[in-house]
C-alpha cells in the first residue's frame, strides 16, 4: 500500500496527512489424516509467504502566518497460521523419507517522511507506525493410532529451514532496512535429512523507516516520530502420542523447529524554529517473543531410529536507532532520542515420557540474540537554552532448554553417542548521544538494561541404557549448559554554553542462570559422562559527561 498526501496554503493552515493500515491473516494448512499408504517417499508440505509493504508522506507549507501540520500513520499486522501434519490413525510405510514441512516467510517494509512549514506560526509533524507479526508455525505427527515408517533406504531429503548466523542483524543500522524486497525468506539454505523429518521454520522481517522534519520562522517547530516493531508467536515441530519406525525399520528421526527474525528501526525527527521554540522527538520500541520448541513426547509413543535428533533453534537481530533535533535561534531548541528493546522467548527441545531406540540420541536447544540501539539527541538554542535527552531501556529475558524426562533410551550401537545441549548466545551493544548547547547547554541520558537469560540442560527420571549389558550402553553421554553474553555500552554527554550541564546515568545489571542437571535417572556409557555448566560473560562500558 502507498500513501501520499500534500497540502499547500497562505494564510492560514495548511495539513498534510496519510494514513495506511493493512491487516493480512492467511491459514495453510497440509494434512493426511487416517488411512494407509505404502510408498517410496511422501511429502507433506505447508508453505506460506505474506509481505507488507507501507509508504507514507505528507507535507504542509504554510507560507504566511498560520499553521503546517502533517501527519502520517501505518499500522501492518501479520497474523498467518501455517499446518503440515500426519494424524487420526494414518498407517505409513516408505522405502525412503516421510516429511512432514511447515514453512513461512513474513515481512513488513513500512517507510515514512513528514515536512512541515510556516512563516510565523506553528510547523507541527508526527509519524507513527506499528508493524506486528503474530502467527503459528506447526509440523506433527500424531496420534495414538498413528504410525510411520521410514527406512531411509535412498537420497535424502533437502529442506530449505536454515538461516545463517551472518543474515541476522549485526549492526545500529543495516543496508538492508532500506531493501522494501529483501527478507530473511531470500537467505534460507538448505539441511538434508534421511527417513523421518517433521520440520517447521520460520522467518520473520519487520523493516521501518521513518523521517520527520519542521521549520517554523518564527514561532514553535515540534515533530515527532513513533515506531513500534512487535514479533510474538510460535515454531513447534513435534511427534506426540504416535509410533514410529516400527516393524524393524530404522531409518533416521528428525524433529526440528526454527525460527529467525530481524526487526530493524530508524526514526528522526529535526524541529526548527528561528525565533520560538524547536522540538524534535524520536522513539523506537522493538519486542520479540516467539516460541520455538521442538519436541517428542506422549506415553503412547514407541520411536526407533538409527539417529534420533530433536532440534529447536532461534536466532533474533534488533537494529534500532532513534534521534531527535531540536534548533532554535532564539529561543530553546529540545530534542529527545529513545529506544526500547524487549527479547523473552522460549527455544525449547525436549523429549518426555517416551520410548527411544536409538544409535545415537540428539536434543539441542540454540539461541542467538543481537540487540544493537543507538539514541542521539540534539538540542541547540543560539540565545536561549538547548536541551538534548536520550533513553535507552534493553531487557534479554530468554530462555533456551534441553531436556529428557520419564524416558527410556535402548541403544543399537554402543559406539553412537548421546548429546543434551542448551546454548545461548546474547550480544547487547548499545550508544547514546546527547549534546545541548546554548546560553544555557543541558544534556541527559539514561541507560537501563538487563540480560536475565535462563539457560538448562536437564536430564530427569529416565534411563539411557542398562546395567550389566555389553551393548546397550551409549558410546558416549554429554550434557551441558553454555551461556555467553557481550555486552558493550557507551554513554557521551555534553552540555554546552554559559551554563553547561551534562549528566548521564547507566544501569545494567546481568542477572541470568546456567544449569545442567541430572536427576533421578540412570545413565550407561562405554566412554565418557560429562555434565558441564558453563558461563561467559564480556563486559564493556564507557561514559563520558562534560
């Protein structure tokens, strides 16, 4: 959708304004319920792709004494449901592959500009956007009278459900913020897999840019520029209450959920009065939180495989950058510059109360999260004060888990080797910039964030092998927890004039918790058991007041 309004006028008032709201809510869904089937592969696959894009621009000039005012509004919601699923009782037999495949690819591209003029008067601007994306995600088998065997006897299947860690967002901003085309859909890459893959992933791309300016001769300049960028939602891939690999067949089995999103912010706001007053205010809020979980689970479920793998992985990029400027000649020239950030997903692999035969057994759970904000004031004032605030607010409250419990694990290879594995990765960078000069300079920041990551590995009331059997023991068994946080802040702050303030003040704390667990469970291995728990922590922070 574009949008474009302009208004010109004498005396008077002049008011540009545009104004965009699209809502896109899209089910798919790919189903085999009940029946029998014998073949040499099957495939069942839902894929779904929605992309919004918004631009929106108004100018009011006002030439005389009055007033222009513009305004622009965009509000983009994206609330897709995509299903592929085998259940109600359905009997499947392959030579080769089963796959069931869930994928979808969201975008909002949301791009603003505001002007606003006046002789003698008011120039007034705002630019709002909220960009949401909400949706499902979800590939199964299921069912107490469901069952699929795959024997894995050919190629194997290729499943584009990946994205590299360097498409995630790295940077304050990115040249991709300003690509309307370009989404995190373009770079999947390809995983193959052999006899069962129950695979969901997603991608998620929100994109906004939005630039807001008024000039006033003589009189008050206020714009302001609002961007809120919301992800929330959930990726499951799962094998519940059915049996697999049954009757001596014993091909892979592979249940894995992704998900990756990139949420990208740029506001300005510039107001300019040569006599009155000049106010520029900038705000941009990112939230993330999706549910990423991958898991096996149901007393009815009887699962044989040579390689048994439970993956969940999520990988999260925030670029935000918020910055005001407010000028005037004589008068007060305020600008404010803030930016929110909030990450509280789940990514969760898990196997409970099953039945595993297995050469070897895999249960991952990855998080990566990169959270990079900039907020810049700049208030200048030539005869009177010049005042520039800047916020910046950041919370990490993730949680990333592996976890095996009530479950039995027969192994077929005393040489295979069994991993439970939680990582999380969280890189936190964040800057803020104020200056306010004049006969009177007062510049501010306030810095508050936290990273409260819960990252465990957890192995309860199950057994892995058994006593006093020379073959059903795992070559090897690893559980561990890692958790590692960079977290980088710099402050500068300066009040120039007759009277200069400049003060800044920083928060930050890191409160998380690592554990690995082994509870109530009996664990055989002909090599090593390892249980590690493990934490790192890069610490750096600069701030300079003057």
């Amino acid at each position: 959708a574009d949008v474009v309004a302009v208004t010109a006028g004498g005396t008077g008032a002049a008011v540009g304004a545009g104004v965009a709201v699209n809502r896109s809510e899209a089910n798919v869904n790919a189903l085999v319920s009940g029946g029998t089937m014998d073949v040499d592969d099957l495939a069942v696959k839902a894929a779904n792709s929605a992309n919004i894009t918004t631009v929106g621009v108004g100018i009011g000039v006002e030439g005389g004494t009055g007033a222009g005012v513009t305004g622009s509004v965009a509000v983009n919601l994206l609330g897709n449901d995509t299903t592929a699923k085998i259940d109600g009782g359905a009997d499947i037999t392959a030579d080769n592959n089963v796959v069931v495949d869930a994928q979808s690819d969201e975008q909002i591209a949301n791009y603003a500009g505001n002007a606003s003029v006046t002789g003698t008067g008011a120039a007034v601007g705002l630019s709002v956007s909220v960009n949401q994306i909400d949706g499902a995600t979800n590939a199964s088998i299921e069912g107490s009278g469901t069952q699929v065997n795959a024997a894995g006897k050919g190629e194997d299947a290729e499943l584009n459900n990946t994205v590299d860690d360097d498409k995630i967002l790295k940077d304050f901003v990115d040249s991709s913020t300003f690509d309307s085309q370009g989404s995190l859909g373009d770079k999947r890459t390809g995983k193959t897999y052999s006899g069962v893959a129950v695979s969901a992933s997603s991608t998620h791309s929100i994109k906004s840019f939005l630039i807001n300016a008024g000039v006033a001769a003589q009189g008050a300049a206020v714009n302001g520029t609002v961007n809120v960028n919301q992800t929330d939602g959930s990726t499951t891939a799962a094998i519940k209450d059915a049996a697999i690999n049954q009757n001596g067949f014993a091909g892979d089995v592979n249940v894995i959920a992704h998900d990756y999103s990139n949420s990208a912010g740029i506001v300005g706001s510039a107001g300019v009065a040569g006599e009155g007053a000049g106010i520029g205010l900038g705000a941009d809020t990112n939230t993330l939180s999706r549910d990423v979980t991958a898991e096996i689970t149901g007393t009815e479920n009887n699962i044989n495989g040579n390689a048994v793998n439970v993956e969940a992985e999520a990988k999260q990029g925030v670029s935000s950058m918020a910055i005001g400027v407010g000028g005037a000649g004589i008068g007060a020239g305020v600008a404010n510059g803030t930016t929110v950030t909030l990450v509280d997903g789940k990514t969760i692999a898990k196997i409970n109360g099953s039945n595993i035969t297995a050469g070897s057994l895999n249960v991952t759970a990855k998080h990566l999260d990169r959270i990079n904000t900039n907020g810049i004031s700049i208030g200048v004032g030539g005869l009177g004060a010049g005042i520039g605030i800047g916020v910046a607010v950041l919370n990490e409250n993730s949680t990333t888990e592996a976890t095996v419990e009530n479950t039995d694990v027969t192994y077929t290879n005393a040489d295979g080797e069994t991993v439970i594995d939680a990582d999380n990765t969280t890189v936190m960078n964040y800057q803020l910039y104020n200056v306010g000069g004049a006969i009177a300079g007062v510049a501010g920041s306030v810095g508050v964030a936290n990273v409260n990551s819960k990252v465990n590995a957890n192995v309860i009331g199950s057994n892995f092998g058994a006593a006093g059997s020379e073959t059903n023991k795992a070559g090897s068994i690893a559980v561990g927890a890692a958790n590692d946080i960079d977290f980088d802040q710099t402050a500068g702050t300066a009040g120039a004039g007759a009277v200069g303030v400049g003060v800044g003040v920083s928060i930050n704390t890191i409160d998380s918790q690592v554990q690995a667990k082994v509870e109530n469970s009996q664990l055989y291995a002909n090599g090593n058991i390892d249980v590690t728990a493990e934490e790192t922590r890069n610490v750096d922070q600069l701030a300079v007041n003057a």
